[in-house]
C-alpha cells in the first residue's frame, strides 16, 4: 500500500457525464474520470419520510491530495466501494456495495 493509501484511506472513482438527445429525452452517459484515495467524513443528516418511504440524506466532506482531485468539478459524481476494484468493469457497473455521492461543490 502507498503511503497516500495509509493517510486516506478509501479508494473512490469519479465519473464525469455527457448528455446526449435521444428518442426519449436527454441520455446521461458517464465515464470513468479518476480514482483517488481520500478521506470520507459524514457532516450531518437527516431522514425526510415520503409516501410509505424514507429517504437518507447525508452530507460528506471528501479530502485528499490537491494534485488527485485539481480536476474534480461539481458536475461529478463519486462512487465509493469498499471491495472494488476499478478500473476491471465498465463505468455503468456499480457494485452492489457501493455508494453512489454527487459532488455538489469543490474547494481548494
């Protein structure tokens, strides 16, 4: 294990998307942009109860290095799976295990 491996400790992959118009509408196409190793620490949360459901909304803070995540924008997603190995499947194959985060904004 590297030592930005030991330091931070999740492995994750980002995704950027195109979008496409098709016969039904715009089409969403991602593609694997970066993996990084990175730090996953929950801020806060909260559960809204839908029609016989609820819904778990929970806000991240990700670090890592400045060089690993320069490019990573808004308009990302970030998968984290635990027993992943990226980069061996096809971008549209999420793990059953994972967790699928937006990024809904970049600091430097």
């Amino acid at each position: 294990m590297t030592i930005t491996g030991r330091r931070r400790p999740c492995l994750v992959l980002f995704q950027s998307f195109t979008e496409a118009d098709g016969q039904y509408g715009k089409t969403r196409t991602w593609a694997e942009f970066c993996t990084a190793f990175v730090n996953l620490e929950p801020d806060r949360g909260r559960e809204i109860h839908k029609v016989e459901e609820i819904e778990s909304i929970v806000t991240h803070t990700v670090r890592g290095d400045y060089y690993d995540l320069y490019q990573v924008t808004p308009k990302m997603r970030m998968i984290y799976a635990p027993t992943a190995e990226y980069g061996a499947s096809p971008a549209t194959a999420i793990p059953s295990d994972a967790m699928v985060f937006e990024v809904l904004a970049v600091m430097p």
